[in-house]
C-alpha cells in the first residue's frame, strides 16, 4: 500500500511538472507573438516557423550577459542551428556577406552562447544565453556580428533512400529551402558618440493608382558607433491639421559606413491629398518620441 501511495503521488508529481511545462512554454510563445504583432522596444523576426526575439543585441557598459529566444511557432517538430556569421551594410541599407575578414571588427570572437543546436516540437520555445568576455587591451570602438537561427531540413526528407526512386537507377535532385534569420550582436567598448543628419529628401508622386507615394534621402552619420531608430513622416497641410503618413521602425547605419539611403512609402487617409503643405520627417531613438529622443529630422514642402 506504501508503495502504491508513493507511485500514485509521484506520477502526479511528475504530471503536475509536465503541465506546468507545457503552460509555461505555451505562455512564452503566446508572450513571444503578441510582441511580434506589435510595436514594442523589443520587437521579433517570424521566419516560416521561425521566431526569434529581440532582434537585436548591444552589450555595452557592464552589461555581460543576454537572452535571445527561439520559438516554432509551425506545426511540425523543426532543428535549428545558431551561429555567427559577418555581414557589412551596402549603401542602400542591405547586410551582405563579408567576402574577406576584417580583423578588428566583428564581435563574434567575444560573445560565446549556449545551446547551438535545438530541437523543438510544435509551439515550443528555447532560450539562448549569451555571456560577453572582452579581450585584454580592447580598443574603444564597436564591434557587430550577426548570429543565424537556421532552420535545418528534416533528415528523412533528404536521405539517399527518399531521393531515388526504386524503380530507377538515376538519383532525383530535390530543393530544399533552408530557412533562417539573423540578428546584430554589438559590442561597445569606450565613451562612444554619433550623430545623424537627413538630406536630399525627396518626395514621389504616385504617377500609377496601383502604387503608393513615397519619400527617398540619405542617412549621414559621424562618430565612432552605429545609430539606429524609427522614421515618423508626418504631413502638415496649409489648412488642417497634421497626420502620420508614413512610418519604419529598426532602421541602422552600422559602422564603418557614414551614409545610406532610404526609402519608404506614404499613405494618407481617405480625402488627403499629399499636396499644398509640408512633410516633416523625424528619426527618432528606437521606442521613444521627439521630445526625447530626436537623432535628426528634415522638412520639405509640397507645392
């Protein structure tokens, strides 16, 4: 009867620790959604059933360790892998692979992280720990790689077996996408500054009724450090009052380049027309407003 008394208790023990998993996993993807579907300070990248969150990690300060979670938010038991891989910014604010090490400049040699590879069933989540150690004598500056979160092919579906078929002895060539995202990780070190000014601002008519308007400058930036922020286009007509009619948010200059482009489009509500008044356009700190956090702004005005 001992016995029979322990067992009953532990088997629920151990059923109660498995609910209480099953919740806490559930209540971190439903958490991890809702931060993916709004406009938060801490935002996160859906990839296929891939969700990571935050999109961005910036170790400065005393700060030595970080969080990144993983979600699969499919519907099918996925692998993943996470690594690090360097990336520059082109001119046009697209993140290209470095062909050719530059030494000095990436992070990757300073973050280590945990764990490299998981597998996770369907709504199910696990956390990577990030933990910083800088090298003796570092020189002030920052330092950015990009960690993947790879989503791996299932093995059944590209083994020899599955890609012949029986009655042929030729091998069949199968496609398999291989789905993954990529995050900053960036490490300041030093009193770093930078400042940002907006120019050759431009607006674009929708010439077809099937495009939107839209509006193109140029991010130049100085200092020793990225900068990063939120677009806000607000439309101030000669009789009315002013609207939003455009916004972007995460959008870097990263180090070393000192300008990009940009481009995003407009839209106004029902009966406005984008015309006879004055665009006022403001980047701004990530999650905070103008009175705040302005980095630079510019004004055109519409004829």
């Amino acid at each position: 009867m001992i016995t029979r008394d322990f067992s009953s208790r532990y088997a629920s023990s151990q059923r109660r620790k498995q609910n209480t998993g099953k919740y806490s996993n559930l209540m971190l993807l439903s958490m991890l959604l809702l931060v993916a579907q709004s406009l938060t300070t801490q935002p996160a990248f859906a990839a296929s059933q891939l969700l990571v969150s935050p999109t961005r990690i910036v170790f400065e300060g005393r700060m030595r360790t970080a969080k990144v979670t993983l979600a699969n938010t499919g519907d099918t038991t996925g692998r993943f892998r996470i690594s690090f891989v360097q990336k520059q910014m082109t001119e046009a604010g697209n993140l290209m692979d470095i062909k050719e090490d530059v030494p000095g400049m990436y992070s990757d040699s300073m973050v280590r992280f945990s764990p490299r590879e998981v597998t996770l069933p369907p709504g199910q989540a696990q956390v990577i720990r990030l933990m910083l150690r800088k090298k003796s004598g570092l020189e002030n500056g920052e330092y950015r790689s990009h960690m993947l979160f790879q989503a791996l092919p299932d093995p059944a579906a590209t083994s020899i077996q599955k890609l012949t078929d029986k009655n042929s002895d030729k091998l069949q060539i199968q496609l398999i996408p291989v789905v993954g995202v990529t995050i900053p990780v960036i490490v300041r070190h030093g009193s770093l500054h930078a400042t940002a000014t907006l120019s050759d601002l431009q607006f674009h008519p929708a010439n077809d009724p099937k495009r939107q308007p839209r509006i193109s400058l140029t991010i130049e930036r100085e200092g020793d450090r990225s900068v990063y922020g939120d677009f806000r286009v607000t439309f101030h007509p000669k009789n009315g009052s002013a609207v939003i009619v455009g916004q972007a948010n995460g959008v870097a200059l990263y180090t070393p380049n000192s300008r990009r482009t940009f481009t995003t489009n407009l839209q106004a509500p029902p009966g406005l027309e984008l015309k006879n008044g004055d665009l006022h356009v403001t980047y701004l700190k990530h999650g905070q407003d103008a009175t705040t956090g302005l980095i630079a702004e510019a004004r055109l005005r519409l004829p």
